[in-house]
C-alpha cells in the first residue's frame, strides 16, 4: 500500500494533494477553510481509499484564474489530470454545492455524494439571516479590520447562530480561524477579466437528476437555511440519507472527526460495492 504523500498544482493552479491506494476519494472544503480541514479524514481514508484534497479558487495554496472558471469545472480538470474516471466526493458547505454541480454536470464521473452542511451551489437565492453575515463580513474588510472579520465568520460557522464561543472547543475556532484569515490575506483577481459561473440552471433546481447514493449529514445547531437545504435533498433525491446531529453547528467533521470518520467511511466502501440503493 502506497502510504507517501503526493502533492502538486493542476496546469490551472489548483492545489492538491493525496495518499493512499484504492477507490478515490475525494475531500473538498468548507468557504471557512481549506484544505487543511480535512486531515483526520485525509489521513483516515488512506488506509483503505486514495483520499485527495485540494484548494479551491481562492482558498489555500491554490492560485488565481487566468479568465473565465468555474468551481465544478476547476474540480474536473483535477480529476483529469489525475486520471480519475470515477470517484467519492466529500463535500463540506460551499464544497458540497460544488460537489453536486460535478454530479450533475459529469454524471458519470461521480459514484456517490457526502454532503455535509450543505450550502453554496444548493442555497439558490440566500436568505437575508445569510446575506446580513457576508454583508457584515464586508464591511469588516473594508475597514481593512481583519481580526472582526475572521470573528464574524467564526462565529456564525464554528459556533452557529445560536451557541457561544464556549460552546466550542477552543482548538477548533483558532485552527479555522487561521485557514480563514489565510483566505482573507490572499490576493484577489478581477471579476471582469476572470468572472466566475455556476451550472445554468442552478443545482439547487436539480437535485432530483442525482442518481447516485447521497449522504447528507448536518449539524442541528446550524442555520435555519442549511438545515432547510438538507431536508429538501432528503425529499428530492431517491437515493439520500439525511443524518442529523445534535449540539453541532456547520463544521462536524470538526467536532465530530471520529464519528464522521467512521459514518463515511461505511457509507463510502458501502457505496463503491454496490450495496447502497441508486435514484
């Protein structure tokens, strides 16, 4: 079993690494972090996949557009670069929504979902509860105070909507609040030179097109709109699973890693023997 690390950037910048043999398994992060998020899973999975993360645009060690890009498309071309015809995605927040754009725009690439906290692509139009947060966010970063902004999001991601700092174990809101901060500090781009799009139509219009096993899993102490997005691909994709923590906010591979680990890793070797029922 290859145990070593292999690491690179795709011709268009994108930051990846992987280890492992096996299945493919691929980890995509949260719009509050990287890739480093996944390392108890990352690790985890080498034992018996070949588990891959990268950086998304902007996040990370991965670098800017050139022109014209869009995430569910950066995600393919790593796959090709990598020669991988089929793999598991593992998608968290924001990295959940690209997941099932790649689903929906590549079918057959795809063998099974893990949504978690779902958001981005599978938000469709925000909800002003999480217009109010980016716009606070915003303002923070225009008075260049990075500090407030970093806290803004931590809070309204690591603790939830609801819950105090306390809540939380301190080591996990420094750890996401240095990936945030890292995604704050680095250089932006154009928008005009390099505009970014999404599938069209939408894939939060699409979700009955999956056909693959789904996993959702979603932290109780999340927003409203998150836990509202779970529901609906329970009800509108024919082969999802909806598993519902309790006192766990939009990061539960963070509070939960051990349980997380084991609840996909099951889903994952159940999915890849053809064991779990398809749309």
């Amino acid at each position: 079993m290859a145990t070593g690390i292999e690491e690179g950037r795709t011709g268009d910048g994108l930051a990846w690494d992987a280890r492992g043999d096996g299945e493919p398994v691929v980890f995509i992060h949260a719009g509050v972090a990287d890739r480093r998020m996944w390392e108890p899973q990352w690790t985890a999975f080498a034992g018996a996949f070949r588990a891959i993360r990268y950086d998304a645009r902007g996040f990370g060690e991965t670098l800017p557009p050139g022109g014209p890009w869009a995430h569910h498309d950066d995600l393919a071309a790593l796959l090709d670069e990598l020669a991988l015809e089929r793999v598991h995605l593992v998608g968290a927040s924001l990295g959940a929504g690209i997941a099932v754009e790649l689903a929906l725009a590549r079918p057959s690439t795809v063998a099974s979902l893990v949504l978690v906290a779902p958001g981005g692509a599978l938000i469709g139009e925000p909800p002003d509860v999480l217009r109010s947060v980016w716009r606070a966010e915003g303002e923070a970063l225009d008075r260049g105070d990075l500090d407030e902004a970093v806290e803004i999001n931590l809070h309204a991601w690591v603790d939830g909507p609801a819950r105090s700092p306390e809540a939380v174990e301190p080591e996990i809101r420094s750890f996401v609040g240095r990936m945030q901060r890292h995604a704050f500090e680095l250089p932006g781009w154009d928008a005009d030179v390099a505009p970014e799009s999404e599938l069209d139509p939408s894939a939060a219009d699409r979700l009955d097109e999956l056909r693959i096993p789904v996993l959702v899993v979603v932290g109780m102490a999340d927003w409203p709109p998150i836990l509202e997005v779970a529901e609906r691909i329970g009800r509108e994709v024919p082969a999802a699973r909806v598993v519902r923590w309790a006192g766990v906010a939009h990061l539960p591979s963070l509070e939960r890693p051990t349980e997380f680990e084991r609840l996909v890793r099951e889903f994952v070797l159940a999915a890849g023997a053809g064991a779990l029922p398809a749309g």
